[in-house]
C-alpha cells in the first residue's frame, strides 16, 4: 500500500536551494520534510570523496560575499579555509590553439592573436569577462532584470560585434571551451553582464578587509580558520558536500533518500508530491528545488502556464563533463610549459588539481569540457572519452605521452538529477520569462539557482530557497498579525 506522508511543506530537492528553503521553514516552526532522488544531499555540490583527498566536482569557490553560505558554515561548524593562496596558481595556465601551445608570454604579439590593440595581452578565457567588466551597464547585480536593460538581451555575437570585434576574434575570445551556451550566438549578453557585476560585487567585499554588507564582520566560529582580512574566497577543508550535509543533518527529519518526484497535484487545499515506486507526501506546500530540465519531465495538475510554462521547458542547461587524470610523472618540468592547458580541443580545460594544503603541488589532472565536445564525450563510454582527453593533450604535448592515466569521469550534462551543469539563458530569454518564471504556482514555489536574482552559483541556490521558504511564511505571519490585532481589539 502506498504510504502517505503528511506534513506542512514538503521540500523537492536536497541542493542547497531546497536545503536552504527547508532550514527556514524549520526554524520558522513548520513541519517539514526533504524528498531527494538521490542517495546523498548536495545536488551539484558534490566531493568526490571516492577519489580520494577533497576534490570537488561541483560547487567549490566561496566568494567573499556568499553571505548565506558563509553563515550556513558557520551555523553548522563547518571549518573554511581561505583559498587566496592558491588562486595565482589557476592563473598558470599556458594556451592550445589550432595544434600549438602558446605561452602567456608569446600571446600579446603571437600572429594567431586576434584581438584589437589594447587588449592584445588579455588570454582568451578571460577576454569576454574583462570585456563585460569594463563595458557594464549594471550599477547592481539585481539590475539585470530591469526591463530597461532589455537592449542587452541580444547574442553575445551581436554584443561583440558591437564592440568592433570581428568573427575570429568572437570565436577566440568567446568560443573556446565555452561555459555559457555552446557559442557566442547561444547566450544572452545580458546574462553574462549580470555575472559579471556579480563578481564585481564580490571582489568589492573582499577589498573591504572582511567586512560584509549590512556591516556584519568577517565570518569566525571557534574551527573557522577563515582570516578576517582580505581574503577573496573560500572552500571547505573537508569538502564543500560538508555545508550540505551539516545542514541536512540539523533537520528534525531526516532527508527521504531515492524519493524521485514525478508528479505534483494541487487541490486548492493541499498539494500532493508523488514518486516513482509509489511514496506520496501531502502538504499544505509544497517547495520544488530542481533545477528546469528535470523539472520539465514532471506531471503537474494543473499544468503550468504561460512564460512559466514556456521557460520551464525551454530554459537550456550547460553541457559539462569532468574527467579526472592521475599522473606518472612531473611530465611539464621537461616541456616548461605550464601544467595546465587551456584548449580549443575536446580536452577543454586541462588543469592541474592543487587540492591539497600545499598548492604547489599537484594531485592529478582534470579536463572541464564544454558545450558540444561534452554532448560528444558523453556520447562515448567513460574510457573512450579519457582516452580521447589524452590523445589531445599528448598531440599537442609530447612530454605528457604514456604520463596520463584516466581515473573517473563525472558529467553534469548525463546526469539525469541535474541535466546540465547551471541555467543559461539564450538571447530573449530573459526578456520573455525571467522575471516571472519562478512565479508561485497554487500552493508550489520554486527555487534553485537559475531562480536567482541578486547572486549566482552556491550563493545564488540559496538565496532563491530563502526568498522561496519566504514566500510562504510572510503571508503567514501577516496572517497571524493580523488576527493578533483582531484579538487586541476584541480585549479592548
Ligand atoms: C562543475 C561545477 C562547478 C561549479 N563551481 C561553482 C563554484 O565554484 N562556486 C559556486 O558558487 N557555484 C559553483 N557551481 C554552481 C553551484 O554548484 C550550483 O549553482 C548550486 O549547487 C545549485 O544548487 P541547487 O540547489 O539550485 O540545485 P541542485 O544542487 O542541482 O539541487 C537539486 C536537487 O534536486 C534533486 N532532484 C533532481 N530531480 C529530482 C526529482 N525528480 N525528485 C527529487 N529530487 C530530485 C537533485 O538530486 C539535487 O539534489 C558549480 C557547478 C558545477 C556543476
């Protein structure tokens, strides 16, 4: 027989939105319970603890200004660790190009370089960041869905193109290995500006030596080893699955593991979850923190409607798989270039992993890949698709030849929990349903990061799961207030 679980809000979806979402709830005294398809909470925070050492395949930086995450460290006494000293090691990265490595040095005044005088010296992976930096409009992260920004929301090709930049300079300076969409004509402008002024506003916080904004100071708790002054990010000593996990742990009831929802109906009085394999969980709300391309494979009664409907359905998500690498040799010392590569291959991003204590060593090799070389790895089982990461490495690098072993592989695009790495927005997207798409529907709200309107990434989850648990307890509580006033009068 079907068990039916009965509660005040049921929470879809154990990430850090939905975690976020049901922590508030709790502490706002509801009953609330946590259904999750998987085995483990984190959703796309995920260590990889089976790899051994703290290597992350998820969620891993966090920006000086995660306000929430860095207070849901400290809530649940999970220690931090100030990463400022190793990111000058991520800027080692030398560059493959049409089958050539080119150091960062030879760039500025290599022949393959097609970028515009002054900007000759920039390396293509950061081009389009420094490039919506400087040129942005946004005075706040949030302003982005103003409709006066609308002009922005347009092809980041059509964007470049207005900057004077010329097709090759595009595909150089936007299309390598690309982390939004699949190339510069598959992504809004107008999102990367918000993200760009999001990490302006990161970067503000940290130049102010530990302060937060509302004036609270740097985080501390007794393990924290956070330093108050300056740092510019952080991660989490044990893994960044600890924040996750911490707070799922201080639920009052425990998460309900392999629960994956199928269907969502709404009566007007209560909305019922139900999963495959038959549990069914009544509540008088209910809080779906999924992300849209897993979303658009659930019943709802009633259907969703309108913009909703349409971005629920059409929202893209990046392609992104992750290969790891163990090495048999310090094969770079003989090459001199640097270890990690930045490609227009299907190796992607080929970096080395510096996770331990001491970042000036290196653990072993991961290739990020994006866009279509990922749907095409992933497309291939996971020993084809390492081979073929170190089959490029090894044409453009002959040191690296027999150096490379393949570990593992984890991609976010097949994974059918998440469907993609984050949400991007094609151009006119946000102008046709990001404001409304997270609307409320009957008794469900939505959260989850592509819901976020002031922050991004792991900061972005959760704030959309408080504003989502907030959704529901406002009306609550000017409820409650109001009835207060109505008993005050009758006394009087
Ligand atoms: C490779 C990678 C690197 C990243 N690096 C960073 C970084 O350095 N800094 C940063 O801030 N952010 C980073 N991010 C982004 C950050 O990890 C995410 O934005 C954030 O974790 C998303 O949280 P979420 O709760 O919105 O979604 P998710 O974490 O995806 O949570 C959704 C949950 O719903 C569950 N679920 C799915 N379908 C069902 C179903 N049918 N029924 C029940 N449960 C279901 C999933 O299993 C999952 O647990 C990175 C992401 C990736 C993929």
């Amino acid at each position: 027989m079907t068990k039916t679980h009965r509660c005040e809000a049921v929470v879809i979806g154990a990430g850090l939105a939905g975690l976020n979402a049901a922590v508030h709830l709790q502490d706002a005294g509801l009953d609330v319970r946590v259904v999750e398809a998987r085995n483990r909470v984190g959703g796309r925070v995920r260590s990889m603890r089976e790899l051994g050492g703290n290597l992350e395949a998820g969620g891993t930086y966090i920006g000086a200004a995660y306000r929430r995450v860095i207070a849901a460290a400290a809530r649940h006494d999970v220690r931090l660790i100030d990463v400022t000293p190793s990111l000058k090691f991520f800027r080692e990265q030398d560059l493959v190009l049409d089958g050539a490595i080119i150091r960062q040095s030879e760039w500025p005044a290599h022949p393959a370089n097609p970028f515009p005088n002054p900007d000759r010296a920039l390396m293509p992976w950061t081009f389009s960041r420094v490039l919506t930096a400087r040129e942005n409009p946004l005075e706040e992260p949030r302003n982005w869905l103003d409709p006066r920004q609308t002009e922005h929301d347009v092809s980041m090709y059509e964007w470049m193109r207005g900057l004077g930049l010329d097709d090759k300079a595009i595909r150089v300076g936007y299309g390598m290995n690309v982390s939004y969409g699949e190339d510069a004509q598959d992504i809004s402008a107008l999102q990367l500006l918000f993200r760009a002024a999001f990490s302006r506003a990161q970067a503000n916080t940290s130049a102010t030596a530990g302060r937060f904004p509302g004036g609270e100071s740097a985080p501390s708790s007794s393990s924290s080893s956070v330093t108050s002054t300056g740092a510019r990010g952080y991660t989490v000593a044990d893994g960044v699955q600890r924040i996750p996990e911490a707070m799922a742990e201080s639920l009052v009831q425990p998460v309900h593991y392999g629960r994956t929802v199928g269907r969502i109906e709404d009566d007007g009085r209560h909305v019922t979850v139900f999963c495959e394999g038959g549990a069914e969980y009544k509540a008088a709300y209910a809080v779906c923190a999924l992300p849209f391309t897993v979303l658009r494979r659930i019943d709802f009664d009633p259907p969703l409607h309108g913009s909703q409907r349409e971005a629920v359905a059409s929202l893209p998500s990046q392609s992104m798989t992750q290969l790891y690498f163990a090495h048999k040799s310090e094969f770079w010392e003989a090459d001199e270039y640097a270890p990690s590569l930045f490609t227009d291959t299907a190796a992607g991003m080929f970096s080395a992993i510096r996770n331990g204590s001491d970042p000036t060593q290196i653990a072993g090799f991961s290739a990020w890949v994006m866009g279509r070389n990922a749907s095409q790895l992933d497309a291939l089982p996971p020993e084809s698709a390492g081979a073929r990461v170190i089959e490029e490495i090894e044409a453009v690098r002959p040191a690296a030849r027999g150096q490379l072993k393949f570990i593992g592989r984890q991609s976010w695009g097949a994974d059918p929990f998440a469907r993609g790495a984050w949400a991007y927005f094609r151009p006119g997207q946000i102008t046709r349903f990001a404001a409304a798409m997270g609307a409320p529907h009957g008794r469900v709200r939505f959260c989850g990061e592509h819901l976020a309107v002031a922050n991004r990434g792991m900061e972005g989850a959760m704030e959309s799961g408080e504003s989502a648990a907030m959704g529901i307890l406002a009306p609550r509580r000017s409820r409650k207030a109001e009835l207060s006033n109505q008993s005050d009068q009758r006394h009087h």
